[in-house]
C-alpha cells in the first residue's frame, strides 16, 4: 500500500506539473500575435450553442488564414462553464495571464454582466455579439463593452409588436422563461403592442427547464385571443412547440415569438410543428440575398449544419473587429483607438448582406427582418424574411433619454400602458 | 481515542498536540512561504492563490463540524454566499462603507448561520445532510426569484476595492493575515474545551448526554460559530469578486467547499488549504486544455479517494510515519 501510494501521488504530482508547465513552454512560439481571448459555454446548460460560438469565430479567422493587418491572429479559447463565477475567473485567467488584447464572446447574460463588471475596472476591450442584456448598451453601458455584430434583447420585440398590431392581432397571450432575458423581449413587445392599442390578456412566466407546459396550454386553450407570443430557449423551446403542436393548438391560435425560439439551434431538431412560426431578428438564414446564401452553403459544407444565431453572431463580430483591426493598422495595443476603430467602423460584406453601424451606446442599429419558419426543399427548416423593418434603433421610435428614464424591463416593469 | 460513527471521515481527527513547536514552525514557515510567494506569480496567480486562501477558509470552516462533531453540512455554501450578497447589497444598493457592509455580512451569514442550526442540531448522520442541503437550497430558490433584492439570475455587482486595496498583492495581503487570523481562531476553538465537548458529542453523544452536557446547545453554538466563519470567508469572497450571483449559493458551492475538506483530509483543519488549491488549481489548469475538465476532476477525486481516503494530508501523514519509522497515528 505504501510504495503503492508513493508511486500513485508522485506520478500525479508529475502529470499536474507537467500540465502547469505547457503554457510557459508555448508562450514564446510567435513574434507578436494578435491574441483574442474568447469565451464561450462549453460545458453547462448552453454547452451546444457555445461549441457553435467557438465553431463561428475559428469559421472567420481560418477563412482569413488567422492572419490580420499582417500579423498573426492567435485564439485563446476558455470554457466558462455556463456559470458567471468561471467566466470571471476566466476572464481574469485571459487578461492577467494570457496578456489578450481583448475579449470576446459569452453566452448567458449572467455570465456577460460579471465579466462586464470586471473589465469596467481595467479597460480592457470586451465585445458581446451574444449577450442581449439590455443594460450593456443602455442604462448600465461601460466604454469598453460594444456590442458587435449582437442585439439588445427588446430591440427586436419592439417592431414585432407592431408588426402585431398590423395583423389585426388585439389580443395576445405571452408564455416565457421567467429570467430577464425572457422579461426583456416580452416586455419589448407587449410595450409597443399596448401603447398600439393591443391588449395583453394575460403572462405566464415559468422556471427553466420546465418540462410539462400542459398547465399553460390548457389555459391557453381556454383563453380567447388573437395570438400566443412565446419566448423560449433551449430545450424548453423545443419541449414547448412539440407540446403547443400535440395540444391541437398549432394552426388554431397563430404562433408569434421571440428570435431565440425559432433559431435553427432549435429547429434543426424539429419537424413541422415549427413550420409558421413568426419572429423578428437581424439576421434571416433564409434571407434571399448572395452573402447570406453563400454564409449559409459555407457552414453547411464544413458543419453539416445550417448556421444558428450563436455561429452567425460570432463569426460576424469577428469580423467586425478584424476590420477596425485592418483600419487601425494592426494596433491592437492601444484600446483606446481600438474601441473607437470599432465603434466608427461600418460592417460590409458580413453574413447580413447589408451595411450595418454601431449607435452613440455601442448597440448595431440593423434592418430588422420580420420571419416566417418556411420549409426547404431538402425538408430541412428556416426562417424567411416577410417584412423589413429598416433602421431599428434599440430604442425604436422613444428618445433615447426618455426612454432610459422609465424602468428596465422586467416581471413587474412589462411597459404596460394602462387604458 | 474512540473511532467515531462517522466511519473513514470522521476517523481522522487530529492528533492530540503532543507537538505544539512542530506546528508552529510549520505554521510559521508557510506564512512566510505564502508571502514571499506573491512575489513569483503573475497577477493573475495571486488571484488565484486569494481565491485558494477564500475557499480554504470556507473549507475549513465545514471541517469544524464535519470533522469535530461529526455533523457534515451542505449550508455552508450558501451561508458564504449569503454573506457575499448582504456585503455587496449594502455597499450599492445602500451606500455603506465597504468596512461596515463587510461586517453586516458576516453578521447576517452568522444569523442565517443561527437559524438554520435550530432546524438542524437535533439530526445527524444522514437527516443532517439532507436537512442542510434543503436549507441551503432555500436560500438559493430565494437568491433566484428575489429579484428586486438579489438581482435574479443577473445577480448583483459592484466596485468594492478602493485605493491601496484595488492592487491585486495588496489585497492578497489583506486576505492572507485575515485568513491566517481567521484559521487560527478555528484551531484554537477545536482545541479549546468547548470545542473538546464537540468532539465528545461526535464520539457520543448519549454519553455526553449522560455526562450532564446539553448536547443540542453545544452543537448550535458549534454550527453558528462555523457559520460565522465561513460568512467571513464569504464576505472576503465578495471583495475578492465584486460580483455575487445565485451559482454562490447554490449546492455546487456546498459541494465543492466539502470536497476541499475532503480532498485536504477531514478533521485536519489546515488540510483544508490544501484541498483548495488541489481543487481550484486543477479546475483552472485541466480547464484550459479540455472541455472535459470535469471528467478528469472527477477521476482525480475517485482516485485520492481510493488511494487516499483520509485526504492527502492525512495520508501524507501517515507515509511520514511510515517513512520514520514512528509507530501509525495514534487512535
């Protein structure tokens, strides 16, 4: 048992030093990369959507040979493990050992807020093209957190909401996760859908991971209104449209819903029970223009997948920043002209197939497509523009200010206009 | 000394201090280690090593009860982190001085600390796990939904660290005399005749009974007490992160304190330190090279669990023996 023991803590005392020595072994290879640490889910409840972030952002850098304004472009990937106390310490691990020049990525907003915070304190870069919380570009926005190539959560809810209003929809029902993600589209679309005359008959709001909606359908069943307007993500999306489909109530009540639900990460895995669902979002994989089309052919040849919303964003965002990169000359070094390159620096040529620039707050202002789940002629499922929103500002049509006077959006703060 | 009921776990208690210059050098010799160490790390490293210290703290204020009276607790999670959110809630959402949030943290962990020992002393073994797991859990579904308070999901931020305490050395100092002060009341407080009684209570607790001690008070004030200290392992943690979210109180958190204790070696208090920076090294090492970070951690616990299942120090402890030729530990 004795020398037994010995041999067993000596051989993993030499296996850990050996793994604590690699990175001190590597950290010499090139002259002066440009380094990119990227953070992203890879194990945890979101683990698929941040192998799809990583998949994005290695698509756009292998597709440029990894090579910017002449200097090499080198990916420090950190597992942030769906949890906001790992992304910090990554975060940290990224800034303060790795010397990165910016970060970038993250998924859950929990885990975005926690890094914001940190890279409040020390100035470095941090470029979200996933994170939606409202409040990093509005209300709680830091100088160095921009949100390339990504979306303020109710940005996309306003203009669905009067899209609503347009259908003859006047009253709508709303089931959604009950997080701020969830609070901030739902909010986003029953504001403009009341402020329209629209009226929101009632809000269901349930936990994550909820596994039976049948108490909601039931109800739902019951109620009599125009439309269901549903924001979901995650398994619960799917959960929600195959049980919304086995209740009898799909093609009865018309389906509206938030970007997120009908995201191919989603409905790749689905049947027709998403066929004509509705949703508003930036960018339409089945948007009939030849960058998009050819964005689309590029990551189905290499993944076998139709890109998702998570693939997309991080790609584009990489790509917006490589191109203040090319602005700046290579000059990663200095942040300050970093953010500003970024922040005046226009996105041509990405997946969307049109121009897109960043507002005053570090938010894209996007043409915003109104989609519709069609099927495609390989059976396989996507969205299809039907409408176009130009020029949507993450405050839609309120002053800015003003708008940022009234609350966030959130359980109790929906925008609600009072008749 | 008698084997308690605990079986392996609780086996291990500590030597009677037969030794005391032993471990003073020894205690003497890794204070200096650790502040000379900050001097080779990058800044990042001394962050790690404030979080190993945080935790260690943590640890080995579960090992308090685990080791000392045989009561394993899945709260102390969520009392640390009840203390990290009372710390960060007063200093931004009511403007008190960091110094005064602080204390309330520590005092508000100890309350909930209090409380939750009333529901709890009168179990043990199995009920005791079972009924702090629930209790920690209450504390975390009230985190979650409290959204007005806690922030919900989001959690709560805030910019703790001012002047001098901004450097990352600088704080590692702070944290390194608190938590040397700290772990030195938790030894004293083992070896103190109260802290005696515990472990009476942990070896017998009819026979305690009989001795005319109240059994259930003792335990309570041992279960406030070591929730005082991990509350200020926790109000310390808030400092260090600026930031507290639900995943602070949550069960993973009891979790991954207890492993500490375990890893370092129940009822050897200061193995605790060393479960912290076995644990929370190798998550942020194997982490960056594999996503299967958690399969290796877990073959790594089976295996010191098989090959040392009274923790490293303890079996280092007992290969020293060996080595020396002493006769095994005493029992």
């Amino acid at each position: 048992m004795n020398r037994r023991q010995f041999l067993k803590s000596t051989g993993v005392s030499f296996v850990v030093s050996g793994i604590g020595a690699a990175p001190w072994i590597s950290a010499h290879a090139d002259a002066a990369p440009i380094k990119i640490g990227v953070l992203a889910p890879l194990t945890g409840v979101v683990a698929a959507g941040g192998r799809e972030m990583v998949e994005g952002t290695q698509f756009y850098f292998d597709g440029i040979g990894n090579k910017v304004a002449g200097r090499n472009v080198e990916l420090i990937i950190e597992d942030d493990a769906s949890n906001p106390d790992t992304a910090l310490q990554k975060a940290r691990k990224l800034v303060e050992q790795s010397n990165v020049h910016f970060l970038m990525g993250n998924l859950l907003a929990n885990t975005g807020l926690a890094v914001a915070n940190y890279v409040k304190e020390n100035g470095t870069p941090y470029f979200i093209p996933i994170i939606a919380a409202d409040d990093l570009t509005q209300r709680g926005r830091i100088n160095n957190v921009i949100r390339v190539a990504g979306y303020s959560a109710s940005a996309f809810t306003h203009p669905l909401g009067d899209w609503a209003l347009k259908q003859g929809y006047r009253r709508i029902l709303t089931v959604s996760q009950d997080y701020s993600f969830g609070h901030e589209q739902c909010g986003g679309l029953v504001q403009v859908f009341t402020e329209g005359g629209g009226e929101i008959v009632q809000q269901f709001w349930h936990p994550l991971n909820t596994a039976d909606f049948s108490p909601y359908l039931g109800q739902i069943a019951n109620t009599k209104v125009d439309a269901v307007f549903v924001m979901e993500n995650g398994a619960d999306a799917t959960r929600f449209l195959q049980q919304y489909a086995n209740f009898g109530l799909k093609g009865q009540i018309p389906l509206i819903s938030a970007m997120n639900t009908t995201d191919q990460s989603i409905i790749r895995t689905l049947g027709p029970e998403c066929e004509g669902i509705v949703s508003a979002a930036h960018f339409a994989e089945g948007a009939d223009n030849p960058t998009t089309q050819k964005f689309v052919a590029d990551y189905l040849a290499k993944f076998n997948k139709i890109p998702s919303l998570f693939g997309f964003s991080m790609y584009s965002g990489a790509m917006w920043i490589t191109l203040a990169i090319e602005k700046l000359g290579g000059n990663v070094e200095d942040r300050e002209a970093l953010l500003a390159a970024v922040r005046s620096t226009e996105l041509i040529d990405s997946p969307l197939g049109k121009p897109v620039k960043l507002d005053p707050y570090g938010n894209p202002i996007y043409d915003v497509y109104v989609r519709k789940v069609l099927r495609r002629a390989d059976g396989k499922f996507w969205n299809v523009p039907i409408e176009t929103y130009p020029n949507v500002s993450q405050f839609w049509k309120y002053d800015p200010e003003t708008y940022m006077k009234q609350p966030p959006y959130s359980r109790t703060f929906q925008g609600i206009k009072k008749s | 000394m008698r084997v308690g009921h605990q079986g392996a776990a609780a086996s291990v208690v500590a030597p009677a201090p037969t030794r005391p210059i032993w471990t003073a050098s020894i205690v003497v010799l890794l204070l200096a280690g650790l502040t000379i160490l900050h001097l080779l790390l990058s800044n990042y490293q001394v962050g790690l090593a404030t979080e190993i210290l945080i935790f260690g703290a943590l640890a080995m204020s579960i090992d308090v009860l685990a080791g000392f009276a045989g009561r394993t607790s899945l709260a102390h999670g969520a009392i640390f982190g009840v203390a990290a959110y009372v710390v960060i809630y007063a200093v931004t959402q009511l403007g008190i001085t960091p110094v005064a949030a602080f204390l309330l943290g520590v005092v508000g962990a100890t309350l909930v600390a209090a409380l939750f020992s009333l529901v709890s002393v009168r179990a043990s073994g199995v009920y005791f796990l079972l009924l702090t797991l629930a209790l920690g859990m209450i504390v975390w579904g009230i985190c979650l939904r409290w959204t007005d308070v806690t922030g919900g999901e989001n959690g709560l931020r805030g910019t703790l660290r001012s002047g001098l305490l901004r450097d990352a050395r600088v704080f590692y100092w702070v944290v390194l005399v608190s938590v040397a002060l700290l772990s030195l009341a938790m030894w004293r407080f083992v070896r103190s005749p109260f802290g005696l009684t515990l472990r009476g209570i942990c070896d017998s607790e009819s026979r305690m009974h009989s001795l005319g001690y109240n059994v259930h008070f003792h335990l309570f004030i041992g279960f406030t007490l070591s929730g005082f200290f991990a509350g200020v392992a926790g109000g310390l943690y808030a400092f260090f992160n600026n930031f507290v979210s639900p995943s602070s109180v949550a069960l993973l958190q009891s979790v991954q304190g207890l492993l500490m204790t375990i890893v370092g070696g129940v009822g050897t208090l200061f193995g605790s330190f060393i479960g912290s920076a076995a644990i929370l090294t190798l998550q942020n090492v194997v982490s960056s090279y594999t996503e299967r970070w958690q399969s290796v951690l877990g073959i790594v616990f089976i295996v010191i669990m098989i090959f040392a299942p009274e923790g490293l120090i303890g079996a280092a402890r007992s290969f020293l023996t060996r080595v020396l030729g002493k006769h095994p530990r005493r029992r």
